[in-house]
C-alpha cells in the first residue's frame, strides 16, 4: 500500500477505477457487484447521468461563493429538502459529524436559554455519531473510548428499548435525546417503534429536544426520506448526510418548532458547507429519489435480498434484519471472514458491529445486479459453511 497515507484504514489493496449502477470495476479490469455504496453515500450509484450533468454544469457555472451569499441552486434545494422532510430550516455542512456536532451545539444553546444547567444530551449504548472528539462521546460504544481523551463532557448513555431506563435518565438538566432511528454502525439494529414513540412522548413532556441521526437511514435508504417519518415520529432535529448528494461532501441539520430560531448569526458557521457544486448535487439526487414509487421500490429490493438470504438457512447467518436498503445479517462466524470471501469472488459488502455482515447498496440496484451479488453471497456462505464443519 502506499505508504504517505496515514495508516487509519485497514484497506482492501483493492484499487477501484469505475463504476456504473451497482456495479465496480478494478484497475484490472475485475467486476464486482457493490452492496457498499461507499458505505451508504452514492445513492444514485455510480456514473448516474442526471448527477454527472448537474454536477459537471455547476462546477462550470460556480463551485464556491462562501455562505454570505446566496444561489438559486442552494434557495432551490433548501426549499424541496424541507419540503421532502418536513421541515421548516436547514443549515448545510460537510458530513455527518459535523451535523452532529452542530445539531449538539443547537441543543445546548436551546437548553442553556431556559436553564444554564440544561445542557446535558442522553444517547444510547450501541450508537455511533461520528468521529469528532464531540461525536465520539457521543457514541456509546466503548471500543471508541480510549487515547483521545479528555473527551467532551455532558453525555450520558442508556439501554437502547429500554424506556424505564430513558425515563430515569431524562432529567432537568437533560436538552435533548439523540438517537439513531437505525442503530447502522452497531450491527443495522432497527429500534422499537413504540419505544420510540414512547421517548418522544418523554421528551415533549418535559421540554427536551427529541434528536434524530439519520445520517445512514434518510435520504430513501429505509424506504422512506426518512426513517423517522416511516416510523410516524416527528423529531425537533435531525441530522443527514452520506447519501444526500451522491458521493459529494455534505452533511444538513433540519428543524422545526423553537429549534429554527435557536442559532443565532455568529453562533455558527462552515467554510464550505451548502456551497453551490453541493447543492447542485443534492437537488439532482432529491429529483429522482423524491417519489412514492422509488421508496416502494427500495422496500421491495430490501425485502428481497432479505427474504433470499433467510431462505437459504445457511447456519452461519443467526439473523437478518434491517430497514429498506440498510440490511445486516448477524453471524456465528467473524463477519471479516465474509466480507473477504465475497470480495474475492466479486461481491463487496460491508461489516457493523461485532458479528454483523452490512448490505447498503446504491438505492437504485436492478434486479439483475441484485440477483449476481446474491449469488455470490450464497456461494461464498456456503464454501465458508463447509469449511467450519
């Protein structure tokens, strides 16, 4: 590998050089069926001829103006976001993390306005918001835990469906409940819907802001824009990012309610966070995605390769599960295993948690790409069946 990265990654040695649909080629020429996606964000797939054009004309018109101005592209985009979320504001960054960390920042300034001691946010055990200092607190997870400290204070953690627990932890001093409506790094842990619907109650009762991540699970992935709105819950901010624009950095915070008016000129800010080149991305993929019969389609290609890997009975898979195009398939074997069986015969897939083998292909896989990666996927489950007898 070539030594002058920072060696963060455990990277694959594989070189990728093209893509088409859900489809990827090499830099020798090998095809391989993407159920990656790059980890949920080219939501279009690769090579999509609508965001290929809208990005290739902004980037000739304008790629950058700083947020003291205003384009038609971002005014145009701003307005169908929320109106697709249903939302009423928008602030753009540059990817989850930072959406995160400013949906913190509004949290706390909301809670400190009312009581300067209400600035402490609950999230629960198993979730993952980020790699920032800030972010990575935020996480309940404990691996994340560890050499970066002092980590930012003011964060607490429960049991995920556990409302007895959220009920215990949502105190006076508590701004808001964050969560992730699809636990995606944690193993693709879909959360009760009556829990959820159970903490919202909570956290309306007492005056905390009810936060949504929904930086894996919206923009379709789940089968609707919003995982959230699917569920019938209406958050007071949620967070985006990954596959809003297709494979163009973004990231957005949405609000409604007393959260639109929070944020004052000064109290925030990004570089180049909503810029023109990104908008113009985000306004081609919402073109497409934004219609009743593309989520029904997500929902049938998720129930499919669901119902195909259940039917198999492979005794390594312990349990599929998932939302729309956000799958995982918990294991017996180390997931790690998988991922390397299937990319060596052709198929790249992903993994979450401890056991969990993740699916999140480009929204807009066929059929027939679908049907090629899983049956590579059955093969590589069942050299890898036999092998562990």
């Amino acid at each position: 590998m070539n030594e002058k990265f920072l060696n963060t990654y455990k990277r694959t040695g594989l070189i990728l050089e093209k893509g088409k649909g859900a489809t990827l080629w090499d830099k020798n020429g090998k095809e391989y069926v993407d159920f990656t996606a790059g980890i949920g964000v080219s939501s279009l797939g690769h090579g999509n001829p609508v965001l290929v054009k809208a990005i290739a004309d902004q980037a000739a018109a304008l790629i950058h103006c700083s947020n003291y101005f205003l384009t038609d592209i971002s005014i145009a985009f701003t307005e169908e976001l929320c109106q697709a979320a249903g939302f009423e504001s928008a602030f753009f960054c540059n990817s989850g993390a930072e959406a995160n960390e400013g949906l913190v920042k509004i949290a706390r300034k909301y809670g400190s306005d009312k009581n300067p001691n209400k600035n402490k946010v609950v999230t629960l055990i198993n979730s993952f918001h980020g790699r920032t200092i800030t972010m990575v607190t935020a996480t309940g997870q404990d691996k994340f835990h560890k050499f970066f400290g002092p980590f930012t204070p003011g964060f607490s953690y429960v049991p995920a469906n556990d409302i007895a627990a959220l009920d215990k932890a949502l105190n006076d001093k508590t701004c808001a409940f964050l969560f992730e409506p699809v636990q995606g790094e944690g193993g693709v842990l879909p959360l009760d819907s009556e829990y959820l619907h159970q903490a919202q109650k909570l956290c309306r009762e007492r005056d905390i802001l009810f936060a949504a991540d929904e930086v894996q699970s919206g923009v379709g992935r789940t089968g609707a824009f919003l995982a959230c709105k699917k569920l019938g819950l209406e958050p007071d901010l949620v967070s985006l990012a990954k596959g809003l624009a297709g494979g163009v950095p973004i990231g957005a915070i949405l609000a409604r309610g007393a959260c639109t008016e929070t944020l004052k000129p000064g109290d925030h800010g990004t570089t180049f966070g909503g810029n023109p080149l990104a908008a113009a991305a985000a306004h081609a993929v919402l073109s497409q995605i934004n219609q009743p019969a593309f989520y029904a389609e997500v929902e049938r290609k998720g129930e499919k390769i669901r119902n195909a890997i259940k039917s198999w009975e492979n005794p390594l898979v312990k349990q599929v599960r998932g939302m729309g195009l956000m799958i995982g398939a918990a294991m017996t074997i180390p997931p790690g295993d998988v991922v390397t069986a299937c990319r060596e015969r052709g198929l790249l897939v992903l993994t979450a948690g401890e056991d969990t083998v993740r699916m999140l292909p480009p929204l807009v896989i066929n059929d027939d790409e679908i049907d090629r990666g899983l049956t590579i996927l059955k093969d590589a489950l069942a050299t890898l069946s036999s092998s562990a007898r």
